[in-house]
C-alpha cells in the first residue's frame, strides 16, 4: 500500500530534515491531503513558504515547541485545517543541538535542550492526542502503521548509551536519551488505542546541525525514513531504528 498518511504535522519544517520531509511528502504518489508545516518564525522561512504558494495542501503555521505559550491556540487551527478527519501522522523533528562537554555543560545548555528536545514533543503530542486518537478510531485499518495514525520522534544514534564510547555533547546526548525513554512510554501508553509511536535515528546528515562534513546527504537521509514509515508496524518491537530500519540499541 505504501506510505499514504492524509494528515500530517511536521515540526521544525523550515530548514533541515523538516523541510526535505515536507519535499519528499509532496512528491509521494498520494501526497497527504492535508500537510501541516510548523516552525517558530513563519514570516522568515521563505523556502517553506515557496513551497505552499505551489501546494495548496501545504499549511505553513507558527509553533515553538520550546515555549509553552505557543501551544494555546494552536489546536483549535489545527482541527481547522484537518475538518474533524483527525491527524494520521506526526513527526516530531524540531531538536537543537548544543555541543557543551563535562566542563561547558551548564544550567542554561541543559534546560534549553530538555525543554526544545524532551518537553517540545511532550507538549506537541499532548497537544495533538485527540486528533490522532480520532484518526486512530475512524480508521478502517485494525493494525498499527503511519497511514492510519502514528507519533514518530526524530533522535538520534548519539542518544544510545550502549554505543556511547566518545563521551561529550552532553545536553544533546542527555536530552535525547531522554526522548527515547518518552517515546517508549508512548509506544505502551498509546498502543492499545491504535497509535504506533517510534523514534528515529536520520543519520548525520549534511545540515546546519550536522554541518558540511556529514556522510549522508537529507534526501538519502529523508528517503529513508519515508520507507522506514512505509514498513512500521505494530508487530515490531524495534522501536529505535536509524533510516535503513537498522534496530539501535537503548
């Protein structure tokens, strides 16, 4: 069948990996329907905003996951984009990556990075559940995949604390070790009701956050992720893969 959400939400769509997943959705043989696009400062995110002056199913809308304020309102203009169909897939790719070590680690580094990469999806998901329980529910498919209603969380290999053997970037490593065990909550928490949720490691990818030296390139990396949604299941228990569907250890 492919992967063929109606409904999707992507945060942090500006730039990077969120703005290479909104491309590679476009250009799925059945693009979603409808394709919520989020980042902190839409008036300034002129690429994404290309890209929904061509698509009409494109909605670019402002949402900064790091400040609970934002999410106010946001729910009830979701529910106005998605016309009580409810939300079949969200990926939580908004993240920043402080690279501080033992000694530059402070209090702000590592509250900044919890609150963007830990307590942001939190809130996303919290904000978010009865749309993608309602996609959950209206479903005609019984099993659990990305089509019908999922939570996908953007980590990282660097969150593994059994491949751990360099040591370093503490507020990124710790905080999104951290994200894995939240995404092993949902998975438990959410399963019976539906809704698959997994975490996601793209790769180091060339991006502002990976830099120009990275080994897989954001539409190698995308692609692949793509087709790790396409294949996710609920009769799985890796639910901690990279973008070749590879099982990471915890």
């Amino acid at each position: 069948m492919g992967l063929q959400p109606k409904n999707v939400l992507i945060t942090g769509a500006n730039r990077g990996l969120g703005l290479e997943l909104v491309k590679q959705f476009l250009r799925l043989p059945s693009p979603p329907k409808t394709l919520l696009a989020t980042c902190r400062s839409p008036e300034n995110a002129k690429d994404l905003n290309d890209i929904a002056a061509k698509h009409s199913n494109v909605k670019v809308m402002k949402l900064d996951v790091a400040q609970h304020t934002s999410f106010e309102n946001f729910p009830k203009l979701v529910e106005s984009f998605i016309e009580g169909e409810g939300l079949n897939l969200l990926i939580n790719n908004a993240g920043i990556n402080i690279r501080h070590g033992l000694v530059e680690a402070d209090n702000e580094s590592m509250m900044e990075s919890y609150t963007t990469n830990v307590i942001g999806p939190l809130l996303t998901v919290q904000a978010l559940l009865p749309y993608i329980k309602q996609a959950a529910i209206s479903s005609t498919d019984t099993s659990l995949n990305c089509n019908r209603a999922a939570i996908v969380n953007m980590s990282s290999i660097l969150a593994s604390i059994a491949e751990n053997q360099n040591a370093g970037l503490y507020p990124y490593r710790t905080s999104k070790a951290a994200l894995n065990m939240l995404t092993k909550n949902m998975n438990l928490d959410l399963k019976s009701e539906g809704i698959l949720c997994f975490c996601i490691h793209p790769g180091w990818v060339q991006t502002d956050m990976g830099g120009p030296n990275a080994a897989v390139t954001k539409d190698k990396s995308i692609a692949g992720i793509l087709d790790v949604m396409s294949k996710m299941n609920g009769e799985t228990s890796d639910i901690f893969v990279d973008y070749n569907g590879k099982s990471l250890p915890w």
